[in-house]
C-alpha cells in the first residue's frame, strides 16, 4: 500500500475514532482499558512504598512517644528532688532561728556570746532598730530644670557622711538600710541604695540622740554645704525630730572569701 494511500485509510487516530463512536451512539462509559505488565509493576512498587513509609511513620510515632514520656518523668523527678531541697533548706534556715533565739536569750550560759551578737547585727544593720532621732526630707528645687537644681547621689553621700559625725548609729533613705557595703550611685536616671532605684523625695531616717544630733549636723561640712544648696540653688531640705523611728533590716550579705580562723594551738611548756 502507498504512502497516501494508507494516510487516507488512517486519517483518524484510533483514539479519536473510539471518542467519535461514542459521541455518535450517544455512550458516557469509561473505556476500559488494561495497564498492561509495566503499569501493574509501577502500582506494585507504589504499594510498597506507601506500606513501607506508613510503617516508618508508625514506628518514629512510638519512638516520639516513648522520648516524650521519658522526658516528662524526668522533669517530674527533678521538680520532686528541687522541692525536697527546698524543704530542707526551710527547715534548716527555721532551725539556725531557733538556734540563734535560743543563744540570744541564754546570755548567761554564752559567756555574753548573745549580748555580743545583738551588738554586731546592730552595727552592721543586720536587725531592725527602733529609737528616736530625726527624720529629713530631701528633694530638687521647684521646677527644677537641669542637674544643678535636682538632689544628686554625691548631695545624698555628704548628707549620710555628715549624720555619722553627727552621732547616728543607724540610718535608712526611703527603707533601705545603710550599712558599710552600701552604696549611694546614680544609675539611668535614678539613684540607686543598695542596687535599689529611688524615687524622689528622699527620706531619710537617723536614729541618734534627738536633742543633739540636728545642732552636730548643722556644724559639720556636710551640713553647711546643705545648707548652701538650699540656699543658693533652692533644693529643698526638712528636719524634724521625732521620738520613735523603726529602720528595717539589710540584707544579711553572703559570705564569698572570708573563712572562720583556726586558732593556733599553744605549745606545752615542759
């Protein structure tokens, strides 16, 4: 058969002519047709592939899951252990109070060991103190527009300097115990006692004797330096007596280098 001849007899692929025959008879069902040898292996291998990624996944599930519970155990034991810690610590800490009551109270037995310790937590600002003294009230100048008429950290040291001389045994601004470690610093755009920020007005609070302590002030430098600043700049500056002042305690420092001393043991004499 020629060229033409067979162009002519198969003008129409057999596809076109099996969707002509039905759009002729009027037909709406799918031809069926058989995948064949390699399609039955294409869905075969994608059978596998779908149990094996399912079995996979199955498995990583149960692995996760165990992980997860085994880390939740492991959180609860640590949370238990912390609380039993804490526990411990508390009922240490209630027995080093009682301790220390029970030494306080038995002067007698101590050899003034208790006398002695009231006297320490005193000076060092460890225990709350009551006495009368006098309390001051320092703040800036009205309307106040630049550092020169505010109260800075340098006017609040030589203001506590001269309450020392003046006699105070113990002193607060705005509740914050004063002790030999504290520190008055400007830090941002307050001042700091004890790493704590302030706000204005500054109160401060000095047990001493109240019928000298307000004329010791006045006659030491601290004390006539403030006055200037009240005078020339306008910062503002109260003092007033009072019978009874209650300072709080400071936080009882950490020790970190200092070690109890051993005492030298002294040689026999023959």
């Amino acid at each position: 058969m020629g060229l033409l001849a067979y162009l002519t007899a198969h003008a129409v692929d057999e596809d076109y002519a099996v969707a002509a025959e039905r759009r002729v008879s009027g037909s709406t069902a799918p031809v069926r047709r058989r995948i064949g040898v390699a399609g039955a292996i294409v869905l075969a291998v994608f059978a596998m592939l779908a149990l094996t990624a399912a079995a996979q996944t199955s498995k990583d599930s149960g692995t996760q899951e165990r992980e997860r519970r085994a880390l939740i155990d492991q959180v609860k034991a640590r949370k238990s252990a912390v609380a039993e810690d804490r526990r411990t610590v508390a009922r240490l800490q209630a027995e080093n109070g009682r301790l220390e009551t029970q030494l306080l109270h038995n002067t007698d037995s101590s050899g003034g060991v208790g006398a002695e310790l009231r006297l320490l937590s005193l000076r060092s600002g460890t225990s709350a103190v009551r006495g009368p003294g006098v309390e001051i009230v320092a703040d800036d100048a009205v309307d106040a527009e630049s550092d020169r008429n505010k109260v800075l950290d340098s006017d609040l040291q030589k203001l506590v300097n001269g309450l020392w001389r003046a006699g105070a045994e113990a002193i607060s601004i705005n509740g914050e115990r004063l002790t030999n470690l504290s520190a008055i610093r400007h830090a941002g755009s307050a001042i700091t006692v004890n790493f704590t920020s302030l706000n204005r007005p500054y109160r401060i609070l000095a047990i001493g004797d109240r019928k000298t302590l307000p004329a010791r002030f006045a006659d030491t430098t601290s004390g006539q330096a403030w006055l200037d600043l009240r005078r020339e700049v306008g910062l503002r500056f109260t003092m007033r007596t009072q019978k009874s002042l209650r300072l709080p305690a400071a936080d009882v420092p950490e020790l970190r280098y200092a070690r109890p001393a051993v005492a030298p043991q002294r040689k026999g004499t023959s």
